[in-house]
C-alpha cells in the first residue's frame, strides 16, 4: 500500500497505554495492567480516538515480536496477544514491532546506537545503520541469581532504593554498551528521569520518541 498520510500509534506499556496520531499534539491514555488482553486494549483504544482519523496503525508491542505479530505474551500482561487480529480487530493496515524497538527507532540518530527503556521492566534494541534489531536482555542473568530487570525495573527501584538502583543503572549501561561495541545509548522508559549523572556516552530519550518510532515505521513502505 501507498504510505498513509495519518497514522495512529499505540504505545502498550505495562501501566499504562499511550496513544497519538498524525496531526495531533496531545497523548492519550488509559491504564493497563496484568488483566489487559488484546481485545480489551483495542476496544479502549477505539473509544478513546472516536474523534480522530487515521488510516494505519502502528503498535508498540511490550514482548517479543517477529514479522509485525507478537511471539509471546508479554510478561506484565494479560493473554491471548500471540494469535490476535490487530489488522482485523481496527479494520486498518497494522504494523507492530517490540515496544523498546519502536522508541529506538524514533530515538536514533545515526551510528550504532543501544536503547535501553527503564520502566516497568527493561527494554532493550539496538540500531545500526537505520536498521533495528529488538533484543531480548531483560531476563537474561545479572547477579545473585536476578536478571538485569530484577535490578533496574519498577521491581529494583522499589527493592533497592534510588541510590543503589541508580548505581546499578549505570553497571548495566557500561556492561551492555561493552558488549554490544555501540557508540552511544539512549535511556528511555518512565523512569529515565530518575537516573541524574547519565553514565558515559549516553543520552536521556523521551517517551514521545515512542510514537516518532511509530510514524518512521511507514516512511518506507
């Protein structure tokens, strides 16, 4: 199809669903939660842009994806996303991408770029060269036996306290940033505001990067 002129965003996070569209200023949103499915988030979504027009939709998705569909069930969640019509469901073109993918995407500037989002959980993508690739690192090992989101999502901060997440936002940073030989992070995420000393070669992202992420993802189709 011919690149919409108006595309609807959705921005799925695990506290709450943003969303905004080509032409306007001001994001909407509802709360989300462990009870929210598929079906529920787009009939929410629905009603809260009766007034607004779009002709595709673009979905961040907060859990593995592949091929515009989701893979897994996210983990902050309800169920039921795996075999979900989106397409069907807004009678629109869909595409969806992981939700950390799509704030990279409209967060980069060029170069190797991680993004890392600090919210709810840990999100994480890396881009190279305009092209992105989601990655899976929130539940992979850290230490003491807990992952890298156990330390620096909604669960670590409330666990450890600013000072010692903080510290351990920036051990993750310089760990990852090793690793994955980047020439820059962007911090994004609800609680990147949190961290005040940026570690080295890093950058503070904005949310609203989300839904730049969103509007990009047609740019070339």
């Amino acid at each position: 199809m011919k690149r919409p002129k108006q595309v609807l965003v959705i921005d799925v996070g695990g506290t709450h669903v943003k969303v905004l569209a080509t032409g306007h200023r001001k994001k909407r949103e509802f709360e989300s939660g462990p009870k929210l499915g598929p079906r529920e988030m787009v009939a929410h979504v629905r009603e809260l842009t009766r007034d607004w027009r779009f002709d595709a939709v673009s979905i961040g998705y907060p859990g593995p994806a592949h091929g515009g569909r989701p893979v897994a069930d996210p983990h902050n969640l309800g169920p039921g996303w795996v075999r979900f019509d989106f397409r069907r469901a807004f009678a629109k073109p869909v595409h969806l991408m992981n939700d950390a993918a799509m704030q990279a995407l409209g967060s980069y500037e060029g170069g190797r770029m991680l993004f890392l989002g600090l919210g709810t959980g840990m999100g994480s993508a890396l881009v190279v060269d305009g092209v992105v690739e989601p990655l899976e690192l929130a539940h992979l090992p850290y230490k003491n036996g807990k992952t890298f989101e156990d330390y620096v999502g909604e669960r670590g901060l409330v666990r450890l306290g600013w000072h010692h997440w903080h510290r351990a936002v920036h051990d993750v940073v310089d760990r990852l940033a090793a690793a994955m030989q980047v020439e820059y992070v962007v911090l994004g995420g609800g609680n990147a505001r949190l961290v005040k000393r940026l570690p080295k070669h890093t950058r503070r992202g904005d949310n609203h990067n989300a839904f730049r992420g969103g509007y990009r993802l047609w740019e070339t189709r």
